[in-house]
C-alpha cells in the first residue's frame, strides 16, 4: 500500500497460513514462514508478491526469518536435530546469491 494507506493490495493467496513477513533492507524482497507445504518453512518472494521460493527443505519447524542489515544472508529459528539433542531457536544463515 502507499504510505497513505491507499492502494493496498494483498500478495500473497494461499489457504494455509503465512506470516511473520519482513522486507529486505532494499525493499525488493519480502522473507516470511509459511506452512503451506504442510510444515512450517521459510520463503521468500519479490516485493509484489511474484516468485514464492521456498528457501528451507527440511521436515522439523523454520520459522521466525529475519534480514541481515546487509540483505545478503536470512537469519531464522529451527528446531533441528543435532547429534541428538534438539536445538532449539538455532540460527542458521541461508545465502541467497
């Protein structure tokens, strides 16, 4: 929407839930969790809603997605499985280039 709050517009149409959404600090992409694929994940799409790209492969919980300042890396929290013992809110970097 305009900074008026005119023109909004919704970017996302999906039956199952998205959310936590943030923009990139240039503005061009927005990264948000996701479970439309049945488990909760992290995507990211351009700023208009176009090219949805699931960014996490993995059957445990990714969520809670985040910029770097630089908007070359996506911070998140998983609860992934290491050696055993659960890891939870472990940051783990996804580059994007």
């Amino acid at each position: 929407m305009h900074h008026d709050g005119t023109d909004v517009r919704r970017l996302t149409d999906h039956p199952r839930a998205d959310m936590i959404a943030r923009f990139s600090p240039d503005g061009r992409s927005i990264v948000f969790a996701s479970n439309r694929d049945g488990n909760q994940q992290v995507y990211v799409m351009n700023a208009d809603g176009s090219g949805v790209r699931r960014l996490t492969h993995t059957a445990e919980t990714n969520g809670g997605p985040a910029w770097s300042p630089d908007g070359e890396w996506i911070v998140f929290n998983s609860n992934r499985e290491c050696a055993g013992v659960l890891m939870n809110d472990r940051r783990v970097r996804v580059p994007l280039g």
